[in-house]
C-alpha cells in the first residue's frame, strides 16, 4: 500500500505553543533502514562498476592505460556538475522523492553505458564521458541517505537508534565496500563469458525495483514536511505565520537559499574544512577503492581474475571498517574517528605498495587494512555533516560537500596520470593517493563541533 503523509501538526500555534514531531514507528524506521541501504549499495554498484572494468573497457575502446585513466578524469569533471546540482533540489523535492531521482538515474546510467558503441573513437569517447557523467546521480545518493537518515533516527520510536545514530547509520554506509564486492564478483563470475556491457544491463533491474519500492513504502520525513510548508508561507509573504510556526517547533526559519545559508558565518567554517579534506582524502578513494584492479594489476602485478578474487575479500573487510567506525564515532566522538582513520589508511597503503607487501597474502592485509580506514570513516563524516547543518540546508550541505570528492577524483587523477606516465602506478598511488588520505585525515582536526545545527535538531532538549 501507498505511505499516508505524516501526521505533522501544521497549522499556525497559539503564542508560545511548543510542539514535537510526531514519532517514525518501528516498522517505518525498518523499512527505510533497509531501502537507504539497498538504494546506495546499488548505487555504487554502478558507480562501482567503472573502476572494476576498466581494464576490459580499455581493451576493447582501444585505450593505453594512460588514456583510461585520462578517460576517468573526464568523467570525473562531468560528475561534479551533476553533484553540486543536487543537494538543492533535495532540499526542494523532499527526502523521499530525492532518493527516488538519484537511484532512478543510476537506472538509466546504468543501461545507456551498456548501449555506448565502440569503435568510433572521437564520438564513443565522448559518449562515454557524458552518460557516465550523470552517475553522479547515483554518487549523491549517500548525501539523501544522511540527511534522510539523520532526520528519521532524531524522531524514531527505536530508542537505540537515537542513542546510538552513528552506529545504525554505518551498516547503510557500508553499502559502498558491498557495491564494489557486488561489481568484483559478477564481474568475476561474468564477464569472461557475457563481456561487460552485460554487468551494466544487471545493474540496471535492482536500481529500477528499488525506485518502484521507495515509491510505494518510504515515508517522508516529519522534519522535510515542515520545512517545505515554512517555504510555502514564505513565498506566498506569510513570513510571520512562517516564523511562528518554526518557533513553536523550536527550529530556525530561514528565508536565504540553502546553497547560500551553508557560507552563512557559523556554518562556513565546516563548509571549507570538509570541502577541503574531501578533495585530498578523494586522492584516495578515486585510486585504491575506485581503480583497484588497475592499481593491483599494474602496482602490484596481479592478473586481472586475482585482482577480482583480491577486492572481494578487501572490500568484505572494508564493510566492517564501517560498522567499526560507526560504533567508535558514537563512543569517542565523529571528528576523532576521522582524524585517526585516515591516518592509519594512508600508512597502511605506504605499506602495500612498498617491497614489504610480495605475497598474496600480504598484499590483502595491508589493502585491506588501508580500505578498512579509508572507507570505514565515511560512516562517521556522512552523519557528522548532516549533524552540522540545519533542517534547511542539510541536503545541500552534504550534497555540496560530497561534491568535492569529483574536483577530488580530477585533481588526483590528473596529478596520478601524470606521475603514472613517468615513474608508473606504484609510485603515483604512493605518492597521490597514500599521502592525499593521510593529508586529508590531518585537515579535519579543523572541523568545528556541530552545536548550532544540533541545538536545532533537538530544541527541546537543550
């Protein structure tokens, strides 16, 4: 059946009137648990997908390595466009019609990559650098997720979830490492015998079933529905009933544009400082979680269907660096759960690609340690930005902020291109992409505690 709107209390308050958002039952919290999880886990399958077959794709668009990872870089530019477009548009649409986009398009990424001709090298290539572009439909899902998330666990039923928010969240995040397990291990068992325009047609049925089920069970959340009815009376020039209603509901209304408000002077501060530290730390992700098998194949010298073998068993441990990190960042604090991860990870990885790490299994430990830390923070930095901005910005804020990992993917890639074409792959992983996490885990001692944006979200308890 089709979700009811929540029952939010809309009308305008007696003076002084104080209200609280009606609760998300237990069954609605479960449910948008599992689909944010599914939604995202598909999502970075497809985003995923690239990375992994890659090294098949080059082979048959005819591409040197260098090209490929030029290739990359490209799409990277086009995927920032799309990222930095969509954090007001949530904010706008709803939290529920938002994740709706973003898995739809993934969808129809999904199966126009499957449908790219080759042969034709100008028009393919650009083709290719286009479609794929809009995966970052599919990429900004995770910026629906926290902020749909922070805003269920703040009003759910399920005490445990309020308790302990972080935690929970983590096992939704985890959805990244399970998206690349996803696309190494179909990829494994398929693409020897179907080619690899076939993953992208697989990719394309779960993305299509998960926007027909959110469309009929998710629930929008209590805080949006507010906050679009606050828009609504100030366009129509009831600023007042607006300020009033906000008021009674112990929120801040605001009639700045929410790509605006995240530079207003108390949130600019972890605006920049995350903007930044996603940039470096992306140095990272683009290298050892996006281009994996290139960088064991041609680092490392593993053949292509070891490499596949190697990721599944690496991105398994990286899913429980996320629960771990969800868990330490609600006992020790978010920001020092960062710090500390990404540090650890760009040691672990300086190892990998040394001598020290010639075996097999080696090799697994250290990149599986140095994913475990990349990673396994993102649980941790996702609810921590959506802790830091209000109701009314809280999409464009993480979403902007995610963006910054496609300048991320372009700078590093660029500067790992070119290394890569001198001194080759180990030397540029080690040199962009080992040092870029540790970097980026020393620029978030800079970020600011969240009190403004939590005092809002908990106005009653403060």
């Amino acid at each position: 059946m089709t979700i009811q709107e929540p029952a939010v209390d809309l009308s305008q308050p007696r003076p002084n009137e104080k209200r609280r958002f009606p609760i998300f039952s237990k069954r609605h919290t479960t449910t948008a648990t599992v689909l944010a999880l599914l939604a995202w886990t598909v999502a970075v399958f497809d985003y995923g997908l690239f990375g992994t077959l890659l090294p098949a794709m080059q082979q048959e668009f005819g591409w040197s390595a260098t090209e490929a990872y030029a290739i990359n870089t490209w799409i990277a530019v086009g995927t920032a466009i799309v990222c930095f477009g969509i954090g007001p548009v949530i904010d706008r649409l709803g939290r529920r019609k938002g994740m709706m986009s973003t898995i739809g398009g993934t969808a129809v990424v999904s199966a126009l990559t499957a449908a790219i001709p080759t042969g034709i090298p100008v028009l393919s290539n650009a083709l290719l650098v286009v479609v794929r572009s809009f995966g970052g439909l599919g990429f900004s899902e995770q910026a629906v997720n926290a902020t749909y998330m922070n805003e269920v666990y703040q009003v759910t039923e399920v005490a445990d979830k309020r308790k302990r928010p972080g935690f929970h969240y983590s096992f939704i995040q985890g959805g990244w490492p399970l998206g690349f397990l996803l696309a190494s291990a179909l990829a494994l068992a398929f693409l020897p015998s179907l080619g690899w325009r076939a993953l992208y047609l697989m990719a394309t049925i779960p993305a299509a079933i998960i926007v027909w089920t959110i469309a009929r069970k998710l629930k929008e959340t209590p805080q949006f529905e507010l906050h679009h009815k606050l828009t609504e009376l100030e366009k129509g020039g009831r600023s007042e009933e607006a300020h009033s209603l906000a008021k009674a509901y112990g929120v801040e209304h605001s009639s700045a544009a929410p790509l605006k408000r995240i530079w207003e002077p108390q949130l600019r501060r972890n605006t920049i400082v995350f903007s930044i530290a996603w940039i470096v730390n992306f140095f990272g992700i683009t290298i050892f979680s996006v281009l994996g098998s290139s960088v064991l194949k041609n680092a490392k010298g593993v053949e292509l269907s070891d490499a596949f073998w190697m990721l599944i068993v690496i991105n398994l441990l990286a899913y429980f660096g996320y629960v771990f990190h969800g868990w330490i960042g609600d006992k020790i604090g978010r920001k020092r759960t960062i710090i500390g991860g990404w540090i650890i990870s760009g040691i672990c990885f300086s190892i990998m690609l040394s001598p020290l790490a010639a075996s097999p299994v080696m090799i697994i430990l250290t990149y599986g340690a140095g994913l475990f830390f990349l990673v396994g923070p993102y649980a941790a930095i996702q609810y921590f930005m959506a802790e830091c901005y209000p109701v009314s910005c809280r999409a464009t804020g993480t979403a902007f902020i995610g963006a910054m990992s496609q300048p991320g993917t372009i700078i590093g890639g660029a500067i790992f291109t070119a290394i890569a074409a001198v001194a080759g792959t180990g030397s540029a992983a080690l040199w962009v992409g080992a040092l870029g996490t540790l970097v980026s885990g020393l620029l978030m001692i800079a970020a600011k505690p969240p009190v403004e944006a939590l005092s809002e979200d908990h106005p009653h308890d403060v």
